[in-house]
C-alpha cells in the first residue's frame, strides 16, 4: 500500500458476524473523529470485507458511508480462521454467546495502511474528545498502552495486566500509534509471526484460552522488538479507559456524551449509573453500542451539518460584508 508523504489518519477493521455490526461502528466512529479530532473524511481508512460493506449499504445507505469514510480498503477473509475463532460475547453477563470473532488481518495494518502517521483503533473505542491529536507528530515511532483504567473505579480485574498469570505485560491493541519505519515495519513482522504461529507461541508464552487475541501478539512483538525487555514500547500520550461487556449503556446525552450501567463486581447483575463526558472510551458490549447507534448518528449528523451551515453563512456574511 503506497502513501503520501507527511499524511496522518486514523485507520479501523471493521469485519462483521452473524449479530454485530462493526462496520456500523466504524463509520460512526469516523463522524465522531471529524467532529471531535478536526480530520477530514480523507484521513481516515477502514479495512473490511464485500460483504460487511454490502450490509453496511443497505442499513446505513452508500451516502452515509461515503460521508465518513474516504479510504476503503477490501480484504478476502480466511474462511478456516473465521469458522475457528470463536469466542464467547456478552451483552451484559446474562447474555453470554459464541460466535466468530474475525480479527485475524488486524497484524497487517502497516501494509494496509495509506497514510504515513497512522492511530490504528478498534471500532468500539469511541472517541468523544480530541486527544488522538496528541499523537500526531511524536517523537516515538511506535505507541501502545499497556496501562488501562476502568470506569467502574471498585472494579478490580487482575488477571488483563499480564498476558498469563506468570506471563509478561499485556499491551492493548485497543489504540495503537505507528510511523512508517523500518523499526516499526520489523514490529509488525514480529506480530505477525505470532499470528502465524500460534501454536509455538502459545506455548513459549504460555497463552491462555484457544481464540486468537491481537493483544497478546502484539504483546509478543513488543517483548521481542525491545529485546526481551518489560515495558520497552512507549505508551500513548493519553490513559486507555475502559467498559467491560458486563455493562450497558442507557443513553445518549449528545455527541460526547454517555450514560452507562456499570456492573457491581461483587453483585453480578446490579449496575451503577454513570455518565461519561469528553473522554474517549473502550465500549466492549457491541450489541449496548448498537442499539445507541441511531441516537448517535442524530446528534453527529446533525452538528456536522449546523457547523457547515454556520461556515456558509460566515463566508457569505464576510463576503457580502
């Protein structure tokens, strides 16, 4: 994939199941950056599939999409790897479901990608501010987190620190920053050995589980790359906040705006109310996302729409003036 010089972008996967719409969160999530991070439509790339983007046209209509999102980049998916990577989702812990979980080509971002400073994000980390902004010309070729908070402050869960009880640090692939350079092209080739190589280093590295996770081979790649060193890859300028797919969410408030039910860690099924405001956040529950997505295409369209008008009217108002 070749790349204009000095450009900088946000890029996305967005590979739907048979019940979650991630391509619905991706273009979403592209109004969301414009509105909040100022970047236009052309600096930002979402990876994805024929058929994703064909249900994506019929729920969401082609204008919509074209709207958010300039670079569409089409991917054929590994049809073995869908139908074995199944993990367990939930919409709150009284919804537990398996199905095909289709992260497998988020290892190739740096050769997908079209832009030479790219913030690679997940599709359900929302982005309700403008810190991403802070990444954009860093001196650090290469950023990841491996410190996270979660929103629900006496919730306490130990074992997502490290990638296996007696494992090295768990990096997030939630947000990831990268240049185009030789080091991190050499990051990415680490990552994507893992990837390639499951079995070898689930067993090096001790890996819970059977489902392949981007944050542990990017968790390798980063041990292997700072020479086996803990904690060797810089982190993001900005904490990574999470919710867990035990909460919910109530309602939207506007374009930054969120109330959630938080779970009570030691009262599985009561929930606390909170708001959260002009914060990014990590949103793990799909299905919660999905039934606010509506709303939230109301008041992103809407304000985009009243700023173009407002720009208009100025224009014309200092013109005529």
């Amino acid at each position: 994939m070749t790349f204009k010089k000095n450009s900088k972008g946000i890029l996305m996967f967005a590979h739907n199941n048979d019940e979650i719409d991630y391509f619905k969160l991706a273009v979403l999530n592209a109004l969301l950056i414009q509105k909040h991070c100022k970047l236009k439509k052309e600096q930002i790339a979402v990876v994805t599939d024929q058929a994703s983007y064909d249900w994506a046209c019929k729920e969401l209509g082609k204008r919509l999409i074209n709207k958010a999102v300039k670079h569409l980049i089409f991917v054929e998916k590994d049809r073995q790897f869908k139908y074995s990577n199944i993990r367990v989702y939930k919409d709150t812990s009284l919804t537990p479901k398996e199905l095909s979980f289709y992260n497998r080509d988020r290892c190739d971002a740096y050769d997908l990608s079209p832009f030479e400073e790219t913030i690679l994000i997940d599709a359900d980390y929302m982005i309700l501010s403008n810190k991403l902004n802070d990444c954009w010309g860093h001196n650090n070729d290469l950023m990841m987190s491996w410190d996270y908070k979660d929103i629900c402050v006496d919730r306490e869960l130990p074992s997502l620190h490290r990638i296996s009880p007696l494992g090295i640090t768990m990096y997030w692939a939630t947000v990831v920053y990268f240049k185009k350079t030789e080091y991190v092209e050499t990051f990415f080739n680490f990552v994507k050995h893992t990837r390639d190589n499951r079995d070898y280093y689930r067993d090096l590295y001790k890996l819970p589980g059977s489902i392949y996770r981007n944050d542990f081979s990017f968790s390798i790649g980063a041990h292997m790359i700072s020479g086996l060193q803990d904690k060797g890859i810089p982190e993001l300028p900005f904490k990574l906040y999470k919710s867990f797919d035990t909460d919910d969410i109530h309602s939207v408030e506007s374009d930054n705006s969120i109330i959630l039910y938080l779970e009570k860690q030691r009262s599985p099924g009561d929930f606390i109310l909170t708001k959260w405001t002009g914060v990014d956040l990590h949103i793990m529950n799909k299905w919660a996302i999905n039934r606010i997505t509506r709303k939230f295409f109301d008041y992103v369209t809407t304000t985009t729409t009243a700023t173009k008008t407002t720009k208009r009217k100025t224009k014309k108002a200092t013109s005529t003036g």
